[in-house]
C-alpha cells in the first residue's frame, strides 16, 4: 500500500483515533484482516465474524509489528476506531486507487473467473508492474484487501468481481472504478438465487455500466459467443472490443487444436497482428479465457506477439483449478475441487476426455470423481442429470459420483445415458470415494476431482497424492 499516515487514514474512513500518540505515524505495511499475516507497519483490520471476532486479537496484531488497528470499538491499542470496518476498508480502497492514477482492469463472469484473471495478470505483469486479486477473493472485504497492495509503481491493477444478487458489482465498482471491464460469460451459476439467466445478466452487466465513455479511455471487454454478454454493449458508454470465435471478434482464435495431452493450441489474431499460443493450461475452454486475456493485453497497448508469447507461458496461479499433478506410479490426478457449477463442470469433462487420447494410449483409463453442484435451485436435478449423461457420451471410463441426493442424481443421469453399473458408480463420501480409486487405479490411468466448493472433495485429490504408489498392480 502506499504510505498513510494514521491521520490520513482516519480522515479518509470517517474514524476517531483512539490510544494513538502520533497520528503522522505511518502505515507502511499491507492492510491484513489475519493477524498472523501481520508485518511490520501493517493496518490490521479488525472483523467481528459469527466464530471470531477480530478484535480480540488487536493487543497481539500491534505485538506483531502493526502500526494501528482498524475497529469499531476502543481496543487497548492504537485503533482507528470507525462505525463499520467494511466501510471503511472500501473507502481506504477507493481513495489509494483515485491517488495512484492506476489502470484497474475487473472482469466478471459466470465460469472461468479466477483462470481468466490469473492469466490476465501473468500476460499485463509481462508488460508492466500488476497486482491482481489472489485466488478468488473477489467479494467486499477480498477485493478492497487487493487494491490496498498496490504501490506507486503498479501500473494494471487487476480485479476479480463475484455477485451474488443484484446491486453487489455496482457497489464493487464503486469501491474501485475501472477503466477496462471484461465479461466472460453468463451462465447457471447461482441460477437459485439469482432466479435466471436473464437476472444474472442484470448483474453482471452492471459492470459496463460503471465504465467510462470512450472518449474518456473506458473499453468494455466483452464475450462475442455469448449472445446476452454481446448484448452488454447497449449498455455501456465504453469502446466495445469483442473477443471469441465469432467471425467479427476484433480478438480471436483460429485454427484450434489440442495437443496429445489436452493443452490447447490456436493462431491468436488481433486488430494489430498475429501470434501463436500453445496454452499449459488443459481444456478447450481456456481458449476463449485466452482471448479475454489478450483483449485486455490488446486494449493496454501489448502486440499481438508479446501477447502470444505471455500466454503460452502462463500457468496456474490459483489452487484446486485444473491442477494437473502426475504421480510416480504413472496416474495423472486433476484437481478442479475448488468449484462447480454446470457449465465449468462440462469444460472440466471434456478437458478430460481431450486427455484420455493420450491416457489410453498408456493403458490408461480416465475417472470423473464428480460431487455436487450447489445453489442452482429448481434447475439442480436436471443440470446433475445432464452432467452425468455428458460424462458418458465423452466416454469417460468411470464416474465416481459423491455424495448425497445431488450425486445419485449425477449417477442416474449416467445409468439413463447408458451405462449400466459398468461406467457409473455412487459413493457416500470423500473417504469412499479414495478408497475405491486406491483399489482400483492403475498406471496410466486420470483422475479428474470436481464438486462445488462446500463439498470439499479436495481431499480426494490430496488423498490419491499424498498416497502415491498405491494402485491394484504395483
């Protein structure tokens, strides 16, 4: 963060110093919300959860090297003391953001967010000083968190933005307003709670609608293979600049091929020139997060080939999303754990299915361990029926549904596609599920994980790697 002083701080929150000897004492440190994350000149933001309450461990957040604290109460300690510290932490946020002048890029979108915004980061990082959202902290505490680490000499600063309901992107923008805003698509995810489509759309849209007129350098990144995302562009005063398939995409990919171990390759073309990208990511769906990727890289002045050349050494950045790890024994296990909804579940599927070429070719067989997908509602058996059907049309070898209700629903969807006992199977839980595949994986063989993250069906992946070694025939 770029040096505050504890005056400042409190003039530009609305809060009242409390125990503080010298308010030109500065905060040199990042803003954390942990106190085991504190360092030396440190903000620590004190938050009075439903288990935890902050505030408590202020006295040892100054012990450990914080210059103050932000609260709502007086804590024995220097503290800003301030009506709501969420508040607060977006008003802290939006002023360092307005001072450094720095070009904020936020996307959005149904699936893909977390890869697209780590690959925007690795390619605008290639080009300039980034700071970009770590994993998925995407929301009203996470997001204010990222934009406090930036510094005079950040130059993109790189935001993911999750919404839950109508209205939470628009105060999300309003706590850091971007220039450039990407929309990747719209799709199921939280369909129970949104209510549809069309509602999601509203919400995500909200993110074009806080962008600046053109004349003013605002450019709306948005989706051409996505009908209600290209629509989007009725709704901003921005430049629109479209990436996809589509014929008139001003960013595209052309001749798109996969590699014999699922990586995508294609020809990237731009309005300024052209470049190859052989991705290390793995599934066809990382194309169009690619070219999301490179409009934004486009839009910030990066040719075509300086572009091609970050993409093809961009890689995962965040845990748990299409980890691809291959153990001694010759078993390739794919930890997707962290997410789920429909339609990441199918990408996830096929990225499966484009690596099981090079598995059978090995001996080997590919498993969907499959959990269920959460928060869709009055849609949630027909989309884990459908699932279930996909993984047997892919011809995946087996799949190891988890769980309840939902999994039996991914299971039936499978034994009504046709496979008969064979190629399905339902299991009660993680445990079950590990072990199953540890009686039965053999060299060669890929392990896809995936199921929303409540599930927690990470633990199948780290399971299966942490016992290496230990499959029927060795």
């Amino acid at each position: 963060m770029i040096a505050l002083s504890l005056a400042e701080i409190a003039d530009i929150t609305g809060g009242r110093p409390h125990d503080i000897p010298d308010p030109s004492v500065r905060i040199t440190g990042p803003v954390v919300i942990d106190s085991r994350q504190v360092e030396a000149g440190s903000l620590f933001a004190a938050f009075a959860g439903e288990r935890v309450d902050g505030h408590e461990f202020a006295e040892g957040a100054v012990a450990a090297g914080a210059a103050a604290v932000l609260a709502t109460r007086p804590v024995g300690v220097p503290a800003i003391v301030v009506d709501d510290v969420e508040k607060a932490l977006g008003a802290l946020a939006r002023a360092v953001v307005h001072r450094l002048g720095t070009d904020v890029v936020a996307l959005t979108g149904s699936a893909g967010k977390t890869s697209t915004k780590d690959l925007i980061a690795q390619v605008l990082q290639a080009h300039a000083p980034t700071v970009w959202t770590p994993g998925s902290l995407n929301n009203e505490i996470g997001l204010p968190l990222t934009a406090l680490r930036a510094t005079e000499e950040t130059r993109h600063l790189v935001l993911e933005m999750g919404a839950r309901g109508i209205g939470h992107i628009a105060y999300l923008t309003g706590l850091t307003p971007p220039r450039i805003g990407v929309v990747l698509n719209v799709g199921t995810a939280h369909i129970g709670e949104f209510g549809g489509r069309e509602q999601i759309a509203v919400a995500k849209g909200e993110l074009v609608e806080a962008l600046p007129a053109a004349a003013d350098g605002g450019i709306a990144v948005l989706n051409a293979d996505d009908p209600l995302v290209r629509a989007m562009s009725a709704r901003t005063k921005a430049r629109t600049l479209l990436f996809g398939e589509a014929d008139d995409a001003d960013v595209r990919a052309a001749d798109v091929r996969m590699t014999p171990s699922g990586q995508p390759s294609f020809t990237l073309h731009t309005p300024t020139g052209c470049g190859e990208v052989t991705l290390r990511l793995y599934g066809e769906h990382h194309v169009s997060n690619a070219l999301a990727a490179a409009a934004v890289a486009h839009a910030l002045g990066m040719s075509a080939q300086e572009t091609a050349n970050a993409l093809s050494g961009a890689g995962t950045l965040s845990r748990w999303r299409m980890e691809v790890t291959e153990r001694a024994d010759g078993v390739t296990v794919v930890n997707d754990a962290y997410n789920a909804n429909p339609e990441s579940m199918r990408a996830a599927l096929r990225a499966l299915a484009a690596m099981g070429g090079a598995a059978r070719a090995n001996g080997g067989r590919t498993w969907a361990v499959l959990g269920p997908m959460a928060e869709l509602g009055d849609a949630s058996l027909a989309e884990h029926d459908a699932v279930g059907r996909l993984a047997v049309r892919l011809n995946v070898s087996k799949l190891v549904a988890v769980g309840g209700i939902e999994a039996s629903w991914l299971q039936l969807g499978a034994y009504n596609e046709g496979s008969w006992g064979e190629e399905s199977v339902l299991v009660s839980d993680a445990q079950a599920a590990v072990d199953l595949l540890r009686s039965e994986l053999r060299p060669g063989d890929v392990v896809l994980v995936k199921a929303s993250r409540s599930i927690g069906l990470e633990r199948v992946a780290e399971a299966l790697l942490a016992g290496e070694g230990e499959v029927a025939g060795r």
